[in-house]
C-alpha cells in the first residue's frame, strides 16, 4: 500500500457529517478512512460509466452491421491505382 501524503478537505453540514460519523462507527472504521472508501468507489462507478458506451441492443446491431459496409473512399482508389513509384525485386 502506497504512503498517504495527499489531503482533502470538505466543508459538510452537521446532519451529514453525524451520519457520515455513525456509518463509519458501524463499520469500525475511522470517519476518513470510510470517506475516502465511500469516495473511491463512487469514483469508480462515475469512471466505469463514462468509458463504457451504453445503447439499445437494436442501435448495437445496426453500428455493427454499418462497419461491414464499405463506404466508398474515390481519393484511396485513385491513388490505390497509379502506378508504382517502386517495383520489388
């Protein structure tokens, strides 16, 4: 486990720190200890979601089908059919 050098303050409001408190006594952890745990694992979950693309089965299907279909690309062809500047040997 790494060394603890960081900080982090936050201003909250009485009812919330006594429930922050008494959720943290239940679990016999000390109060930072379970903020910083409640706060990891929110982040987490916001993180999760936000690299994760999530869309109806239907939109999956046709995305995927879209990407079978070639699309036409005029500018590739043209230079795809000059001629080499180099031959292999």
């Amino acid at each position: 486990m790494s060394a603890k050098t960081e900080r982090i303050e936050v201003r909250a409001d009485e009812a919330s720190k006594s429930r922050i408190s008494e959720a943290a006594e239940l679990l016999g952890e000390p109060v930072s200890a379970f903020m910083v745990r409640s706060a990891r694992a929110e982040a987490d979950r916001v993180l999760a979601r936000a690299h994760r693309t999530v869309m109806p089965a239907e939109q999956f299907d046709l995305l995927i089908s879209s990407l079978d279909e070639a699309d036409e690309a005029p500018a590739l062809t043209e230079i795809a059919n000059r001629p080499r500047r180099f031959r292999r040997v």
